[in-house]
C-alpha cells in the first residue's frame, strides 16, 4: 500500500523552463513532507522541505506546493538546468516522526 | 567532515551467509538511520538512533536484521542467513535533529548482491 504516490515515472522539461514534479499521500497524518533529489551512484540529497501549517516554501529556484485538502504537492524548478537531471522523491513524515516514507521517485530529465 | 561514510560500498554474498555493514554518520549527528531501497523504488525506513539508543525498530524487515550504534557514533547492520529477496542498496543516514523538519544527510549506499 502506496501512501506515498509519484505517478510520473519519468518527465522530460527543455533547458530554462519550468519543470513541476508532483506527488500524492494517501495517508492524512502526515505533516511534514520533503524533496529529495538522487543521482546515480549517490545517496539522496535533501532539496526542500514543508510543514503542513504552510502551503508554499521557497528555496532559491525550488518551490514547493502543498495542497491539505486534495493530499497533494508539487515541486517547482525555474529555470530548469541540465544539473537538476536526476531522481526526485517525495517523502512524508506522521507527527514529525523521524522515519520517512518515500514514494518510488521520478526521472527528471532536462533536454538543452 | 566529509558527510556520511558507508563500507563497503559493494557486497557479493552467498545465499545463507551473514553479511554486516558499517556507517560513520557526520561527527556532531547524534540521530542515525538506515533505509533499504530495491530496484524502482523509493527507500524504505529500517531502523533509527539517537546517541546510541534504538528508538525504532519496528519497521525491521525481519528478525534475521540488527542493527547497533554502540558508542553513539559509528552504526552497523547485520543480516542474518542473507537471502536473494535482501539484494538491494542500503543507506544509512544522519542529521542534528529530527530529520523530518530538516532533512537528512544520506551516504552513498552499500549496494548487496545475494548470489
């Protein structure tokens, strides 16, 4: 049982664009939710987090986007750059507790 | 500091061998975590520390896993008569405090191949 959802496996975005990475969650005591960005042969990088009290974090050129009532959120890359090429997976967190629950990641590829 | 340190980085093990894994967390995290992520999945939460008490070890996959953090500093993690389904990479992970509200800083992964 999925409670964390990417459904994009993967997702092309041309150099200088905006690239809109989206997720699901299932589970509605999760408060805390966070991005992750991975490339090969390295471990996770952390990217940007946001606490269910707000609805918008802003990190430089990563935004993301939290929507409570339809358990959704979406990172946002302006402008889109050949380095953001690489995995991105949402992770959820229930009462702040520290083991996150991971959705399966998507493939963002930036085509110059 | 040159972050979270994982050895090996690769493991070939028979079937029915036991295999353990080390992690040095960065030197001032005093929470320590350990994730196993299979083939097109996201990481999956093992196991977690802070200083060295075991606060979760529920999400264990089985009681064939340990894990240790003895000193409040390195941590390692055993697996017991290993078996195919335990082919994966597994990460360790460490941060200064609750890594839901700041994020974690992972390692590179020992990646286990169970032959």
């Amino acid at each position: 049982d999925q409670q964390v959802k990417q459904n994009s496996p993967s997702l092309s975005v041309q150099e200088g664009r905006i690239s809109i990475l989206n997720c699901d969650y299932t589970n509605s005591m999760f408060d805390y939710f966070l991005w992750y960005k991975k490339y090969p042969a390295e471990g996770p990088t952390f990217l940007i987090s946001i606490s269910s009290i707000k609805d918008k974090n802003e990190d430089g050129r990563f935004t993301v986007f939290l929507n409570k009532s339809a358990k959704h959120l979406s990172l946002h890359i302006v402008p889109s750059q050949p380095g953001d090429s690489a995995v991105y997976f949402c992770a959820a967190s229930e009462g702040g507790a520290d083991g996150l629950t991971f959705g399966k990641g998507t493939h963002l590829i930036i085509q110059p | 500091d040159t972050g979270v340190s994982q050895n090996p980085r690769h493991k070939i093990t028979k079937r029915g061998q036991n295999v353990t894994f080390r992690c040095d967390p960065i030197s001032e995290h005093n929470r320590l975590y350990w994730y196993r992520q299979t083939l097109g999945q996201g990481p999956e939460f093992l196991t977690y520390f802070q200083n060295e008490a075991q606060l979760e070890k529920s999400r264990l996959l089985s009681d064939r896993f340990s894990a240790e953090r003895p000193k409040g500093s390195f941590s390692t993690l055993e697996i017991q008569r290993t078996e195919q389904g335990d082919s994966a990479m597994y990460l360790c992970a460490s941060s200064l405090t609750q890594g839901a509200l700041v994020g974690y800083t992972f390692g590179s992964g020992t990646r286990l191949t169970v032959v």
